[in-house]
C-alpha cells in the first residue's frame, strides 16, 4: 500500500457550524493546532485562555469584532491577522451588528528553529528538489533555467561549508 503524504478536507464557509470547528482529527495534525471560528453577531467566548507554550495567529476572515488580550480590548475586522504570545490572557467577540469568521493556528517552539538567525521562515527544514519542476512548468524553459540556477547557487553554498 501508497503512504499518502498528504491529508484533505473540505469546509463550507457558508454553512460553518458556530462556534468552532478542529481540524487536528479531519487532517491528522501532528504539529500544529488549526481552528475554524465562526461567532454570531454580539456572541463570543465565555472565558480568557492562554496556553504553556503555543502561540497562537488569529486570522480574521470576515466580519469584525473584539479581540482581549491581557486587559486591552482590539478591535479586528476582516483581513487582521493577530499574534498572541502563550503567556497572554486571550478572548474573541463578534460585533453586536456583525458575525465574526477566523481561522486560528497555533504551535510551539521546535528545538533548533530557525536554524539561521536570518532565515525569512521559522521551520526552515525545506528541501528543495531543482531537478523536478512541478507538472505545469516541466517544458518551460525559463523555469527550467532559473531552477538549475538556483541549484548551481546552493551547490556552490554546500562546497563554502
């Protein structure tokens, strides 16, 4: 039997059940915490939460509301995107006159990340495979050109090391 390397699940926005959906089960998530929050006009949380060692990024979809953090009341609209520390004391809200949708993600700290101080992501244990463009881009030769550039480069690093 093919390991899939890969898991899928579909979501109808329209329809999203209130309150909050998990996707850690639907996905089989290892590594990181994924939410689906969907709050009706004027309802939110019924406590504060924070956490150990997750942060958290609160994306807000659509609609606007509030969101607590340690004492400060923010408010958020669609297009926000909000970082939490673990350590802080944390609340959502949707307006009175609007419902609130969210997708909240978390995760903690892996040991050894980033590996470079000036790396543009946190994990970066990406492997990039220059030999093998995806399906759309396998006969552009621009792509195939820049690819084999980009190997030359990394060649070029690893010999530095």
């Amino acid at each position: 039997m093919v390991k899939m390397n890969y898991s899928k699940t579909s979501i109808d926005f329209e329809n999203l059940p209130e309150w909050i959906t998990f996707l850690r089960d639907d996905l089989d998530l290892k590594a990181i915490g994924i939410g689906l929050i969907h709050l009706k006009a004027g309802k939110g949380y019924k406590f504060l939460h924070q956490h150990k060692k997750q942060e958290e990024i609160y994306f807000i979809l659509d609609g606007k509301g509030l969101i607590y953090i340690d004492g400060e009341e923010i408010s958020v609209r669609k297009g926000d995107i909000i970082k939490i520390d673990p350590e802080g004391k944390r609340a959502l809200k949707a307006s009175d006159d609007s419902h609130l949708i969210a997708v909240c993600t978390g995760g903690i700290p892996g040991k050894g990340y980033p590996k470079l101080s000036t790396s543009k992501t946190l994990i970066n244990d990406g492997i990039p495979d220059f030999d093998a463009p995806p399906p759309w881009y396998k006969n552009d030769e621009k792509v195939i050109s820049l690819l084999q550039h980009l190997k030359e480069k990394q060649e070029m690093r690893k010999g530095r090391k």
